[in-house]
C-alpha cells in the first residue's frame, strides 16, 4: 500500500464520514417529526391551516435542495444575526425543510389511505382526535409510510454533499480536499494526482451506506403495504 493512502483514508473516515452522518441524522429526525405532524394536520377539514401546510410543502417540495441551502446559510443572517448557522448546520436545516415537505405528504396519503371506519370505530370508543390519530390511525399509517420514509433517507443521506458547496467537510469535500492537498510538492503534499482513487473510495462508501437502505425500502414495500 502506498504511503499516501493511510492519511488520506483516515482524514476520510474520521471527518467526513461523520459529519455525513451527523448531517443525515439530523435531517431525518426533523424530517420525520415535523413532516408526520403536518401531514396529519393536512387531513383536517380547517381550511385556513390546511392552505399554510399545503404552501410550506409546494415551496420546499418545489425549490432545488442548493436554493433551499443558500437561504438558509446566506439569507437567514440578513434577517437577523442570530440565524447564522456553520455549514453543517445550515444544510441540515435545508435538508429538514425539504424533507419534511415531503414525508408530509406522503403521511397524508397514508393517513387518508386507512378506511373512514377505523376513525369511526376510535371516536365512537371516545377518542377525541388527538388521541384517535395517536393511539390508532399513526400505527396504521406508520406502516404505510416506513418504505417511502426509508428512500428518503437515501436521498438525504446523498444530498448532504450539498454541505461541501458552502463550505462544510463532509465525505465529498473531503475527498476533494485530499485529493488537491497530495497534488501539492512535498512537504505538503507528493506532487501526485490521485483524484480517481480517492474518488473512487468516496463512491464506493455511499453505496455501502445506500444500498442496503434502498433494498431495506423495497423489502418493506412489499411486505407492509
């Protein structure tokens, strides 16, 4: 193994590779919590709620993620100073805007998808709606939104290059960062271009990262829909 490698390989796996998943983990969990809350609340018969929802998910659904990204990092620091978020932060703040838009409507779909009856069925036991939706409709819906829930995981997990754009060292910018450092002349670098290896190693990670994801969300396709 050549002796350029090692470094080049650990600078990957110890601060790309987390911040990728820092990122990732973020935008899923706010993905998930706010866009199941919005999606249920799009089901009620309040209108003027249901018209602020459906905006929230046309414009987020509607604009590329680097837009999205953009505001964030550069336009919320216009508006007030307190907004100013580091790279990282930034893109999962955009990513959790985009995903939630569209977990939100893949939960109305799987909410409305569970027969009137069982609604029926929860409020004649005396569930108020709150409860109806907590206690029996979600566990329904759940299951019908785990697959779409998983692919959108690939797709965040994959869009949270958009950090190196702004700046952020993730996986991608990582790559790029070590794979310009070593066409420096020594000491700084070996005077090489090793951009295919490097790169290489970049794919080769986000497939073992996504592919069994993407195969996990066909599995549960097919079984629990």
């Amino acid at each position: 193994m050549d002796d350029w490698v090692e470094p080049v390989v650990r600078y990957i796996l110890t601060e790309g590779l987390p911040a990728t998943l820092w990122v990732s983990a973020i935008a899923v969990v706010g993905s998930g919590v706010i866009g199941v809350v919005l999606g249920t609340l799009l089901t009620i018969e309040f209108w003027p709620l249901r018209g602020l929802i459906r905006l929230y998910i046309e414009v987020f659904r509607g604009l590329p993620i680097l837009v999205t990204v953009f505001m964030v990092y550069f336009g919320l620091p216009v508006i007030n100073t307190a907004l100013e978020f580091g790279p990282l932060t930034a893109t999962s703040i955009a990513l959790i805007l985009w995903g939630s838009a569209q977990v939100a409507e893949a939960t109305r779909g799987a909410v409305q998808s569970i027969p009137r009856e069982q609604h029926e069925a929860a409020a004649a036991l005396g569930f108020g709606w709150v409860g109806r939706h907590r206690s029996v409709i979600l566990p329904q819906a759940f299951r019908r939104l785990l697959p779409p829930f998983v692919s959108l995981l690939v797709n965040i997990i994959q869009n949270s290059t958009l950090a190196a754009v702004i700046g952020g060292i993730e996986l991608l910018q990582a790559g790029k960062s070590q794979t310009e450092r070593l066409t420096f002349f020594p000491p700084a670098g070996i005077g090489e271009i090793h951009a295919f290896e490097i790169f290489a190693f970049i794919a080769l990670l986000f497939f073992l990262i996504s592919f069994p994801l993407t195969r996990l969300a066909a599995y549960l396709e097919k079984r629990m829909i």
